[in-house]
C-alpha cells in the first residue's frame, strides 16, 4: 500500500480562499488521504515563504506537487491519489503546460531522471491540446545532446512507427537531438515514410548527427 503524501499549506491572514483549502485539507487528513499537514502563517514566516518560492496564498505542496490558488476538496483529493505514479506525473506536468509554468515544468522534469521517460510518453498522446504538446517538445529539446535523451533512443525508435504522422515527426526530431550513431538507423528507415514532413524532418535529423560528428 503507498504511503499518503504529506501536505504543506501557507496561508496569510488576508487571504480569501486559504480556509477553504485548509478545511478540504484537513477533511484529506481524517481520511487518511495525506500523511500529515502543516499550515504556514507565510506574513508571519516572510523567510520561510521565501524559501519554498510562496508568491501568493493559498500556496500547497501536496507530495511532489506546488499548487497555488484555490482548489477544491475534490481537486486536492485527486492530487494526492496521483501524488505517487506516473500518472500524477503527467497529470501534474500537463497542468503546468497549460497554466503557462514552463520554468516549474521544467524544474519539476530536471529533479527526477525518471521523470524524462515520462514526458516522452506524453508526446505519444494524440490527445493532448497542442499547447500541451508544443510545451512537452520543448522541454525534451532542453536534453539535446545529453545522456538523458539519449537514453531514450530505443522509445524514440519506437515512436518513429507511431500511427500519427506527427508523433513520427517529432520522434525524428528529437533523434536528431540525440547525437548518437544509432539514432541513424530508424532516421533512415522514415526516409520512405507516407508523410512528407516526416521524410523531411528525417532528413534534416540525419544531416544534424552529420554536422555533430
């Protein structure tokens, strides 16, 4: 069984929602759906707040997760189940996306090698709003030429075979990205790919591991 996440909650006596927040939370503890909760004058500890990066209240971490503004005992229920796995993961980094966070998206990738893999998989969703994927690309275009993506060639092959032309694309791509022989040969198989733009973006994938020897 997993161990509830712990919740850290700062709050500031002017602030409209942070009772709300710090009620649902304390309806999560008694369900034993957090671990424990501590709640943080952040006016009272400025140094404190500071520390943990708390530019407004209600401010939570909840386990891996930073979540600011108000949220409802529902919401907060669903990120402490997610608060472990994978899919919290990607629940959490999509959010991120959306609210316009790429330097906490960012960060939050860079804390966990793990956490890589995952965003990756991502990019394999055909689902996903295109502001989400232009962000995921992004963040995997941040490990261009670095051991991390890297080690991510053998999915990246993998998805140069996806059914959507656009998950071929990107996967082409990022192969560039990798610097790595072996990333050569599935860039040439999409040489012959149905889609234009993939044949392209092959193309040029293989002309950048040419140009990085």
């Amino acid at each position: 069984m997993s161990t509830p996440p712990d919740a850290l909650l700062f709050i500031t006596p002017d602030c409209p929602h942070c009772a709300t927040v710090q009620l649902g939370l304390e309806g999560l503890l008694q369900q034993r759906l957090i671990g424990s909760m501590t709640v943080v004058d952040a006016s009272a500890q400025p140094a404190l707040a500071a520390q943990h990066g708390v530019r407004s209240a209600p401010w939570l971490e909840l386990g891996p997760f930073t979540l600011t503004g108000v949220h409802s005992s529902v919401e907060m229920r669903r990120w402490a189940e997610w608060a472990q796995g994978e899919m919290g993961t990607v629940h959490y980094i999509g959010h991120l996306l959306r609210q316009g966070e790429f330097k906490h998206a960012r960060a939050f990738v860079a804390a966990d090698a793990a956490r890589l893999a995952i965003v990756l998989g991502m990019l394999g969703d055909t689902a996903l709003g295109i502001d989400v994927r232009l962000g995921v690309s992004a963040l995997l275009e941040r490990y261009a030429g670095h051991e991390r993506l890297r080690a991510l060639l053998p999915q990246l092959a993998e998805m140069t075979r996806h059914t959507d032309h656009r998950v071929r694309a990107d996967a082409c791509h990022l192969l560039g990205l990798t610097g790595a022989v072996a990333a050569r040969a599935p860039l040439k198989a999409r040489l012959e790919d149905g889609s234009e733009e993939v044949r392209e973006i092959a193309e040029e994938a293989l002309q950048a591991l040419a140009a990085a020897k």
